[in-house]
C-alpha cells in the first residue's frame, strides 16, 4: 500500500513511535550492547555473551525479562538493575535510528502535500522523546507535532486523540491512524477515527 491508496479526504495522520515508523529492537539491541560493555568493564564479564543472551532473552520472551536472565545465568548484582533501567531511558546511542523505509516514503509524502503529521506515543515520555531525538528524520522533524500519551492518558484510552483533535481543531473524518497494536486500535475506534495497520505499508 502507499499514500496514493489512502483515502484524499484525509488532512490529518497519527502514528505510533515503536514498531510504526522504526523496528523498535533497533533501539534496545544498541541500549543491550551499551549495558553489556558497562558490564564487562565493571565486573569484567564477557560483554558479548551478556548481548547474546539479552537478544535473545528480548526475541523469546519480550523486554521486560532481559535483566532477569543475564542475573540468574551470570549472577549480576541486583544494583545494576537501576543502570540498566536509566540506560534504557537515556541512553546516547552509538547509532542513528533508521526509520522503515516505506514509512519514510509515506511520511514525505504527506509533508508534499502539505498535511499534518502527528506522533503519538505510548510509554515513557522520556525514554520516547529519546527515541525521537536518536532517529535520523531526513529533514521531516520539523514536520512531525509529537505528544506523549501517558501525559495525558495512556492508549487504549481515547482521551489523548480527542485532546488533539480539540487542540488542532479537526473532524474525526479528518483523520487517519497508522497502528500496529491493539491499544492503538481500540484508542481509534473509541474515537470514531479510521486505522489502518503499519504492516500494509511495510
């Protein structure tokens, strides 16, 4: 699918951050080798086992159990949880952020044809502001309007869509959300707003 195929009424696009317009493992695996060469140089373990298992600790059983396994296969010390959570959180990536390809296309393609772009992101306000500030936009930052939906109510809750809508002052008709993630489909739909799924760009 590309921009030709939507609908021409639109005049107002909301996408998600993670996963929409960037592999979001892309940001993790570079937080996973910063944290395992923290690691290797303050309790001198193999830095590259510790990425090893925390890849695929992130493939097989999702983010949140990464810790957790390299403490109970190399016996890290609890303190070093907090490194590991600010890290994820602030972290000066070694690499830019490339978003998908497609998702370049059509974000260009909105920006020729002078309609709004809007990012709106569930998680931590700082660690997505981080993520945004990492990703390499090829000019189009000056076009993207970001808010953070736990600022005002996490998706799937609908209050932060209705609050841009008020705020931009559109019609629900007006507007198309790009998702890959039940909160954000049962966000859009609380809103009488129309989605589509990321991976019919992709």
């Amino acid at each position: 699918m590309k921009y030709s195929d939507i609908d021409k009424r639109k005049t107002a696009f909301i996408f998600e951050l993670d996963n929409v317009l960037y592999p979001e493992k892309d940001y993790l695996y570079q937080v996973y080798y910063l944290f395992a060469n923290l690691i290797e140089y303050t309790e001198l373990y193999d830095a590259k086992a510790l990425l090893g298992l925390m890849t695929s600790t992130y493939e097989k059983e999702g983010a949140e159990f990464v810790f957790d396994r390299i403490k109970e296969k190399f016996h890290i010390d609890e303190k070093y949880r907090l490194n590991f959570e600010n890290l994820l959180v602030t972290a000066k990536l070694p690499l830019k952020l490339l978003l998908y390809k497609n998702m370049l296309e059509l974000l260009q393609d909105i920006v020729v044809d002078r309609k709004k772009i809007f990012i709106l992101t569930n998680g931590n306000p700082e660690q997505q502001l981080n993520k945004i500030k990492h990703t390499e936009w090829h000019g189009l930052e000056q076009y993207l309007i970001c808010y953070f939906a736990d600022e005002i109510s996490p998706k799937p809750e609908p209050d932060a869509i209705h609050f841009i809508l008020k705020e931009h002052n559109l019609q629900r008709r007006d507007m198309l959300m790009v998702e890959n993630a039940e909160a954000d489909r049962l966000s859009a739909g609380a809103c009488g707003i129309d989605y589509i799924n990321a991976g019919q760009f992709l």
